[in-house]
C-alpha cells in the first residue's frame, strides 16, 4: 500500500524524469502543491522532504524545492550492519 505522500513524490519524480522540472527549475510551492493533490500542507513536506532525502530535489531557505542538477551525484545509503 503506498501511502499519499509517496504518491505525490512518484509524480512529482515523474514529472522531473520527463522533463517537466528541469535542473536547477522550481518547483511548486507547499501550498500549490496541497492545493493539486487535495492535501495537508504536511503531507505536500513529507513528499518534498522523501524526494530531498533521495537527492532528486534540494531546499533553498525562503525561496522553495528545486530540482537538482544530476541524479548520480548522490551516493547511497550505506547498508545496514547486523
């Protein structure tokens, strides 16, 4: 079951994939993207913040999300010991 907030990430990485946000392009605001998807402005973060997390997006103080400039230049996460 994937959750509301994955699903905006998935479109919105979508829409990077396809050329929709370019490199270094803004994306929406927290507020627009609530306003898409029907959603909490919390909800819209959490699917900024999964996309920030895996590199795709990055934030700039008081300004928004915008799209990074190459996918491949974030190493991934380390594996987990046991």
């Amino acid at each position: 079951m994937t959750l509301l907030y994955q699903e905006i990430a998935e479109h919105l990485d979508n829409a990077i994939a396809q050329g929709v946000y370019r490199p270094g392009e803004r994306l929406p605001s927290v507020r627009q993207l609530g306003e898409q998807h029907r959603v909490s402005p919390a909800t819209a973060v959490q699917a900024l913040r999964l996309l920030e997390d895996s590199g795709r997006i990055a934030a700039r103080p008081r300004s928004g999300y915008y799209v990074t400039l190459r996918r491949e230049s974030v190493l991934p996460e380390p594996a987990t010991s046991a």
